[in-house]
C-alpha cells in the first residue's frame, strides 16, 4: 500500500506586535511578505485596485505579497499586525487584500496575541510565536486556491532555485549550480528560463533584494551590512540594484519610522 506523505509549508514570522497608533496614512506600500491586520475598533481602512477595505474588530485583513496598497486612518486604534512569508505553493499567489470574518479561531488568537505582546519576555516571545504560526497557517488554509499560482516546475529548477536561496551572501553563477544539479551551464539557463519565464541571475537578484527588503524592514542591520549579507560588493551597488528591482531606496525604508518600516 502507497503511503501518503504529508509536506509541512515553510513558514517564517518575521514580525507580530500591537500598537496603539494615533494615524496609520500611508501610501503605495508594498513589500515581498504577507501581512496580517486586526484593529480594536472601526475608522482605518485599506484602499487596493480602487476598493476599501475596513480594518475592524469584526474583520481580519490579508494582504499578499507584493500587493500595492495604500493606508488610512481617521482616528487613534489599537493595531495588531503580523508579516511573514511562506513557502511551497503559497510561495506564488496573486495580489490582493482579503477580509475573512471573524471566527472562533481568529478571535482566540488575536486575544491571545493582544495579552501575550503586552506581556512579551523570553518565555512569552516563544508563545507569540507558536500562536502566530497558528493563526497565519490557519489564515493559509482559508486562501482560495483560485489565487495560487501553482508553478510547474522541473525538479532540477526546484533544486536549482534552493541552492541559490541558500547562498545569498556568497551568490553562486551559473556554472557551479549547474554543476550541483547535474548540467551543462546552457542547458540549466534554458531550462529555467523556460520554466520561470526570467534568467536563473535575474530570479537571483530578485530574492536577494526580497531578502534584502526583509532585513531592511525587521532588523536593526546597517545598509552596508545588508548588502554584505546579500551578496554585494558594496552599499553603492546594492543601492543601483535595489532601486532598479523594486522602485524605491533602501535608505528610504531604513530611514522611515518604525510603524511606517513595520505596519
């Protein structure tokens, strides 16, 4: 008898706090991360692709990566928030902004969260988590899969693409990862690209400067020390590289505050 085996989905929380915020304005925002929203009371919203979106107690909001959207705010509210990423093949889904209704579920951890983060220590900081990865991996269950962007990709891309997410600060060129994989140098690019639609250095660049993004907007690390940490020769280049992938600075995300750097 065939046994089936089941695949846990990577996920990582980068980011789950609470804040009581006096105005939430902001503009174009978007960055290679899920976002989770719950707010204490009604009076902010979230506009994306011409519609708004409430942030209230009665609603938790989604928005996946990579989604352009812009904040508002009317009045003071308690804002709980949660970024994180994850794999598999929630690792390619549309964009968009969701709003579930709450549930039994979602009310538990959302309490749990709100008493936890006010309480945060070491040992409460290892609770936060595990209710966080509960919540965002029940948040993914409840994603349609109409959204999901399933990828049909070749096992040897699927190798190809975890080598070099391995290897962010020391990049690897297209010949040692074809040399991992088995391949000749031409026949991995043509491979790729006729499997992701791009070059395997220009995929590459792109989820190093997501890394990047990450870093930028969950760590205290220096730009110099992000773009040591992805790959770059210098903070000069990394900045060219950054600003060419995703249209901004990176010293305009370090620069910013930190609800603007984590809301």
């Amino acid at each position: 008898m065939s046994e089936n085996k089941i695949t846990a989905i990577p996920l990582t929380i980068h980011y789950c706090d609470y804040w009581t915020l006096p105005d939430w304005n902001h503009r174009n925002l978007s960055a290679p991360y899920w976002r989770v929203y719950w707010n204490d009371r009604p009076g902010w919203h979230v506009d994306w692709n011409g519609e708004k979106t409430s942030l209230d107690p009665e609603h938790l909001v989604i928005v996946t990566p990579d989604t352009p959207f812009s904040g508002h705010s009317k009045s003071v509210s308690s804002h709980l928030f949660v970024h994180f990423t994850a794999g598999g093949p929630y690792g390619a889904v549309r964009t968009k902004v969701m709003s579930l209704d709450m549930n039994d579920v979602m009310q538990q951890a959302i309490k749990q969260l709100r008493r936890l983060v006010s309480e945060e220590s070491d040992v409460q900081r290892a609770i936060i988590s595990s209710v966080a990865f509960h919540l965002c991996y029940y948040i993914l269950s409840r994603f349609p899969a109409s959204d999901i962007c399933f990828p049909a990709f070749s096992p040897r891309t699927l190798i190809a693409m975890q080598l070099m997410q391995d290897s962010f600060q020391a990049p690897l060129t297209n010949s040692e990862i074809a040399r991992q994989i088995g391949m000749s140098r031409n026949g991995f690019s043509n491979m790729f690209v006729e499997d992701t639609g791009m070059t395997p250095q220009k995929w590459y660049v792109k989820k190093r400067i997501e890394h990047a993004c990450n870093l930028l907007r969950h760590t205290g690390y220096s730009i110099d020390e992000i773009a040591e940490r992805t790959g770059f020769c210098d903070r000069s280049h990394f900045s060219r590289v950054f600003k060419k992938v995703r249209a901004e600075s990176p010293g305009g995300i370090a620069q910013s505050p930190a609800q603007f750097r984590k809301s």
